[in-house]
C-alpha cells in the first residue's frame, strides 16, 4: 500500500451522519459462490466452510444504490489516477464485525486495475486492517492509500466500541 493524500476536507459531517444512521446493506463475509476460480479464493473458501456454512457473519456497504444515497450528491475526491470505469463504496462495521482475509474477487478479470482505500476517522485502538503482513495504524481521518495489486491479500475487524468507516474505490479499464 502506497500514501497517497490526506483528504480530510472531503469527509464531511454531513457524509459521516449518513452513515452513522442508516444500515447499508448486509453483505455476507462468505460468499461461496463468488469465492472461486482462483486457487487462493477457492483455499479460502473451503478454509471458511466449517466455520460459515451454517452461520454467516454480515457487515455493511454502501454503494451508489442504497437509498442512504439518493439525495446526497457524493463527488470523490481527486485521484492520481484515471481508468474507464470507476465504482466505489463505503464499508461500516460495527464492533465485532469483520471482513476475512482475502483477495478482490472483482480485480481478478478486469485490466489495469487501481484500488483506493480512504480512512474516515483517526486511527483507534480496535480498527483493525492488515494486508499481506502489515497492519495499518496510525492513519488519520481523510488519509488515502493505493494498492492496486489484485492478489494482495487482506482483511479487517472492528474489536473496538466504536463505528469503523472505510471508502473503497476501485477503478480499471
């Protein structure tokens, strides 16, 4: 992962209210039919079998189509890079929710793929992301990061008390 910029400007009061309030929408840690025809999804995948065949946890995203934002005009923020196409969310987890270590399924059969990842807060305690075999502390609010390597695995845990909010941008050709 390469610093890119603060943008702590563009993190509003008014963007972290909306997602401080509204759910987003539910999405599964395992997703068995997304996670294969790769041999590092297909490990995971049946790494996770035993532990989330019967009960999967849930976090929450929000996308351009979640009614959180349909009347709010969300401009991103500049980016050193360009590509074709362009698609984003944001990832809110609550204590004790997470997202397994794993690889961006959706990178995998796209060209010139760039990824983004924007901190909404200070750092704190509980905030966990790691990738590969860093964990990230001591970022501040509005700090954006590049990573565009499609295989780098990843992952993230909120064991704080508080809300953890992240911005996903995802851009290729």
């Amino acid at each position: 992962m390469e610093y890119i910029q603060n943008c702590a400007s563009w993190v509003t009061a008014d963007l972290l209210k909306i997602l401080e309030i509204n759910e987003g929408d539910h999405i599964p840690v395992w997703q068995p039919n997304r996670w294969q025809g790769n041999s590092i999804l297909d490990t995971f995948r049946e790494k996770a079998r035993p532990h989330f065949e019967k009960q999967t946890p849930m976090f929450h995203q929000f996308d351009k189509n979640n009614p959180a934002f349909k009347n709010f005009h969300l401009e991103l923020p500049v980016l050193p890079k360009t590509r074709k196409n362009l698609h984003w969310w944001f990832i809110k987890l609550l204590p004790g929710e997470m997202q397994t270590l794993h690889i961006d399924p959706h990178l995998l059969d796209v060209n010139n793929p760039v990824r983004y990842t924007m901190f909404l807060q200070n750092y704190e305690p509980g905030h966990i992301f790691m990738y590969e075999d860093y964990l990230a502390t001591n970022y501040k609010k509005g700090d954006l990061f590049e990573w565009s390597d499609p295989m780098l695995i990843h992952g993230c845990v909120n064991i704080s008390y508080n809300i953890r909010y992240t911005l996903q941008i995802t851009l290729f050709d």
